[in-house]
C-alpha cells in the first residue's frame, strides 16, 4: 500500500476510535463496576456486601456516592437480617495524595438512614467482629477522616452475656460558622438487666490523628440507680489516648458497678466518686479520686490494666475520716451509714458465731492489688484509731499483708490468706497484738473498765463456708499477757469468785479497780476445740486461773474459774466455779462439790501456777517491763503452806 493510501485512511481511523469513545462515554454506567466493588469489599470485610447503585463525579475530589448499601454477617451467623443497611454511603476521595504517596484521604463520609443490628450470642460470638482480608497497600497509618456525618442513624444492640437490648439514636448536628459539627446520640433500653438511658455529645471526626485538635466528649447515663458522667477532650479519640476527662460516678451501692467496670466490688452505702481518667496502651488511669462513701471521705488513684487475660486493678487509697460501718461489706458484715449501724439480728438457734456464707466466685473476675490507710476511725461502739491494709488477690485467691489496726498507742496486725477450695474457704491468720490498749477495748463494751496493754500473738487456720464453719474445723494458738500496771473493773474479777460486796457494788455504778499485776493465756485450738493450756489472773487482791475448753462448732462451754483471794472478804467462796451452756446461753454456777476447806487448799498457789514454771522463759513481754510476772515465778518455787495452815473465807 502507497503512503498517500495510508495517509487517505489515517484520518478514518481517528474518527472511528474517537465515535467509539463518544459511544462507550455516552453509555457507560458505574453500575457495571458494582460487582467488582461488591467483590473487594465483601473480601474486605469477610462478609456479604452488596450496593443497589453506584454513582462517581470525577474531580481532584471525586465524590462516590453507592445506593442501597447492605452489609450482611457471616455466613455461618443464625437469621437473615442483615448486620447493617445504609440508604445513601457517600464519600469524599482526594486524588492527589493517593495517586502520588498512595495516601487515602476521606475529606467526608455520611451515611443516610443507616440501621445496625449489632449482636452478641451466650458464647461470646459477635457479629460486628470482622475478619476479612488484610491490605498492605497504601501509606501511612489508615485512611485520614474528616467530616463524618451521619443522618437519622440507628443501633440496635444486643448482647446475651451481658443482659443487654438496647436502641440507639445517632445523629450529626451540624455547626455553623463559629463551630463546628456535633455527633449527637441518645441510648435507651437494659444493660446488666437494669434500665439504662444515655445521652453522648461528641465533637465532629476532623483529622482523628491530629493531636492537636483533641476530641471534645460529653457522656451521661443511667444504669438502674447507679449514674456516671465522662466529660473533657481526648487527643486520641481511635486510642482513647491523652484523655483530659472527668469521671463521675454515683449511686447507692458500688457493688452494682460490676457491670459497668467489669471489677467486683463489695457492697458499700450510698457514694459518689470522681476523678481524671486517661487510658495509655491498655492500662485506663483512674487519679485524682476524691469522693465519698456513706459518711467516710476516700482519695487516691488507681489503675486498670485491660492487656492481660484478665483485668488487673491497682489501687492506692486514703481516708482522713473512715466509719466502720461503711466498710462492712469488705469485711463481710451489712453497710450502713454511721446512724444505722450493722448490728445483725440474733440468729434463731441461739448460736453466735457467724454463719453467713462467705462467698468469693467474682474474686475471680480480676486481680487486685490494694493499698489502704485510714488516718481516724469512727463508729459507735468500737475501739480502733486508724487502720491499713495491703491486700492482693491473684487467680481468686487472697493475702492481707498485714491487715493493721491502730487502738491505742498499740495495734493488732494481721496476715491473712483466703482461698477457694471447692466449695469452702480456706483461711489462715497470723495476728500480732501489740500494746493493745486495754481501755480502748473494755470501754467499747459499755460493760467494764480498764487500763494498761496487752501483748501476744494467735495462728488460727481453718476451712469451711463461713466464719463459724472455719473456726469449728480450725486449728492454731492464742497467747496473751499484759505485764503490771494495768487494771480492770472489779466487776469482772469479783464475779469470777462470787465476791458479792464489791459485785453488787459494781452492778450499781461504784466499780472499784483490781490492779493487775500479771495476766497470761495460752489456748489451744484443735479440730474446733478451744482448750486452756494455762490462763492466770494475778491482781492485787485475787489470784484467778480458768481450765477447760469450748467446742466451736456446737459452741459449747466447759470452763472452770478457780479464785484465790489474798485478803479475806465477805462473801468469798473458794469453791470452783464452773461455766457450762452455750457461749450464747452460758450457765454460771458454783461447783460445790469442790467446795469446802480442802477444795480451797487444792487451789493454792502451788497447784494453780505451777504450770507458769514452764511457760515464763519463753515470753517476751514486749512491753518495756519483762519483770512483770517475776513475782509469780518466785512464788511458784516456794512450797505451799500445809493445808491446815490455810485461811478459809466464809460461806
């Protein structure tokens, strides 16, 4: 072919692939691109997607805009509602930045009528969790938002594990020229079983990763009786980092927050609580805490750390002003405010250990890690100064180390293990007595009066499903002593021995003091069976020793109380007095069978102390006076005086 025949044909050519372009222009459609768009985002997801329409005005910003849009849930999900629907998905796509750095920049997204069906199965299986192909492609770190708006949304949430159904409102209000746009939802429906209603005012989603532009919140709801509010700015809203919030939470009882924090809390009286929250990679900030519960003040920080198989809660707290009766329910008694008390009524079978089930399944739920100090303790009927605690509870087990009260210039300490084993608790409690003021413990009674301190010790280690059930299978020790320079009501020392002058005197209101001049008791506990290896009462007036036992698991009494008077009084019978009944209904009488001139000799010092011989060496009094009891000691290695010799008191 001739290059002028070529040159005739080359302008046909041209005008033929130009009309085909014409053509292809004039009846292209972007609906013939939906099955490829329905293909990528369905593997995307891992879900079915499908769109009715697809329309795209192209331009340095190209809008798509996709009708129609239905988001179904896996396929081996039951039901054939889908997981989300949308009348209109629009979106803005600057096509500059991802043709030159392959960054997606979304300068608007809005969804019209969007609908939700979120939901959550008894075995934890959700439909919102995605699982679809991930990308490698594109810069960065993730698409960067700006306008989201969204038009007559609605949630519907349902989650069997955590009793919920709930509908929710979503809206974008938008700004004018002096703000900016606001997402606007409203929440109403059950959450733990209980009522929940909830109102949330969030900024608008403009450069979500810009730092410097943080994230107004405003959320306040209701679940049952309990109310909590977060309001303040969060840089990171996608990480809920830098959060500059406050939280406020309030209601009748902290015990029911467990739904809402996921930690179990025992019961408390009415609180209200707030403080700053922040939340850095896992671990939510919860400090500056200041509030109240029931009458007592509570301050501190503490921490939750979400990354671990299960949560972990630090916790460092403060009291200026503590009532006891506000912390009944960590120590498994009823709370109350400080008028209403949390004295139980007595049980109908006259027994008197406690025999509520102590109960730890939710101990489980986290590991705790707890510092607590009380400055002032106050309450009616009770003797404590202050108090602190260091408690830890991993894998649902339980160590206070120590448990401390201040009474006193003294405290008792305690180090106490609890754990579950099967369907019992098991416990062991190492305690400390140290100084305990006397007078801070008898006037607490209402009943007698006293000075001087008590030192010693106890191991008690038991199992079972309440405190009574432990102590009736337990086993341990208590030793006891207080050193000269204390003193008690006579009341309790003249009744020991029937001396009724001083008794009656004292039953009226004119006690006199028997000085101490040494006090030593050292029990036993086996198999629930409390036994008296040695407990001597040496007072200025008196000799008193106590043998027998009682069985704490049928609670009953076998004791005998043996007095010595070291000056004649009227009224004093020498005769053993024995101690029966239950501790809730003792019987207290004179064993006369014992009684007479040889019954007194039998109880002189000799027999009563002897014992004493063995165990003085071994205690360390701890009291600045370690001669306290050196008088009985000499005393023991003095023989007694022969029978005849004697002084008898009348009877």
């Amino acid at each position: 072919m001739s290059e002028s025949v070529r040159r005739r044909r080359w302008p046909y050519i041209v005008g033929l692939v130009v009309a085909a372009l014409v053509i292809v222009a004039l009846l292209f459609q972007w609906d013939w691109l939906i099955p490829l768009v329905d293909s990528r985002a369905s593997a995307a997801l891992g879900r079915p997607v499908t769109i009715g329409h697809l329309h795209v005005k192209l331009g340095r910003t190209t809008r798509v805009v996709a009708d129609d849009v239905t988001i179904g849930n896996p396929a081996d999900w039951p039901g054939n509602a889908p997981f989300a629907t949308a009348a209109h998905l629009t979106a803005d796509v600057e096509v500059m930045p991802l043709l030159k750095k392959r960054d997606v920049v979304l300068p608007l997204i809005q969804f019209d009528t969007p609908v939700i069906d979120a939901e959550q199965l008894a075995d934890k299986k959700a439909n919102w969790n995605f699982g679809g192909e991930s990308s490698s492609s594109g810069g960065g770190g993730g698409p960067t938002l700006g306008r989201l708006v969204i038009n007559n949304g609605s949630v519907h949430v349902r989650s069997a594990p955590l009793n919920t159904d709930m509908q929710i409102s979503v809206e974008t209000k938008a700004g004018d020229q002096s703000s900016k746009d606001q997402i606007v939802a409203h929440a109403k429906g059950t959450y733990a079983k209980q009522p929940i209603v909830a109102d949330f005012v969030g900024g608008a989603l403009l450069s979500l990763r810009d730092a410097g532009d943080p994230y107004p919140v405003d959320l306040r709801l209701e679940n049952g009786p309990t109310k909590a509010s977060v309001k303040g700015t969060i840089e990171d809203p996608l990480k809920f980092s830098g959060a500059d919030v406050q939280l406020t939470l309030a209601g009748p009882n902290m015990a029911l927050l467990l739904p809402l924090t996921g930690i179990a809390i025992p019961e408390t009286p009415a609180y209200r609580i707030a403080g700053k929250l922040d939340y850095v990679a896992g671990l939510v900030k919860f400090e500056g805490l200041d509030g109240k519960v029931g009458s007592s003040d509570l301050e501190g920080a503490l921490s939750v750390n979400t990354k671990t198989t299960r949560p972990v809660l630090t916790a460092d707290l403060r009291s200026k002003r503590v009532d006891l009766t506000d912390l009944g329910g960590f120590i498994g008694a009823n709370p109350g405010d400080a008028d209403k008390g949390t004295k139980k009524p007595a049980r109908s079978d006259g027994r008197v250990l406690p025999d509520d089930p102590i109960s730890m399944p939710k101990l489980n739920v986290a590991d705790v890690h707890l510092q607590y100090e009380a400055n002032r303790i106050e309450g009616r009927h009770q003797p404590l100064d202050h108090m602190r605690v260091r408690m830890d509870i991993v894998n649902g087990d339980v160590s206070l180390h120590p448990l401390s009260f201040g009474i006193g210039k003294g405290e008792i300490e305690s180090n106490i293990r609890l754990a579950e084993r099967h369907d019992a608790l098991a416990m062991k409690a190492d305690v400390n007595f140290k100084q305990v003021d006397v007078s801070k413990l008898l006037n607490a009674t209402g009943v007698a009066q006293g000075a001087g301190s008590i030192s010693g010790e106890a191991v008690i280690e038991g199992t079972g499903k309440s405190l009574a059930a432990i102590l009736g299978d337990g086993n341990g020790e208590i030793k006891l002593y207080m050193g000269s320079g204390g003193n008690l009501s006579a009341l309790l020392v003249d009744l020991s021995g029937l001396q009724f002058g001083n008794a009656l005197l004292s039953a009226l209101g004119i006690p006199t003091r028997e000085r101490i001049e040494c006090l030593i008791t050292d029990v036993s506990l086996k198999g629930g069976h409390a036994e008296s290896r040695l407990t001597m009462l040496d007072t200025n007036d008196s000799r008193i020793g106590i043998t027998g036992g009682v069985n704490l698991k049928t609670e009953q009494m076998n004791l005998s109380l043996r007095t010595k008077a070291k000056h004649f009084s009227v009224g004093t019978l020498p005769a053993p007095i024995g101690i029966g009944g239950t501790l809730g209904n003792p019987s207290i009488r004179p064993d006369l069978a014992e009684g007479g001139a040889r019954a007194a000799a039998a109880v002189g010092l000799g027999v009563l102390l002897t014992p004493l011989a063995g165990l003085l060496p071994t205690i360390q009094f701890g009291t600045g006076d370690d001669n306290a009891c050196a008088g009985l000691l000499r005393e023991i290695k003095t023989p007694p005086r022969p029978s005849g010799h004697v002084r008898q008191g009348r009877h």
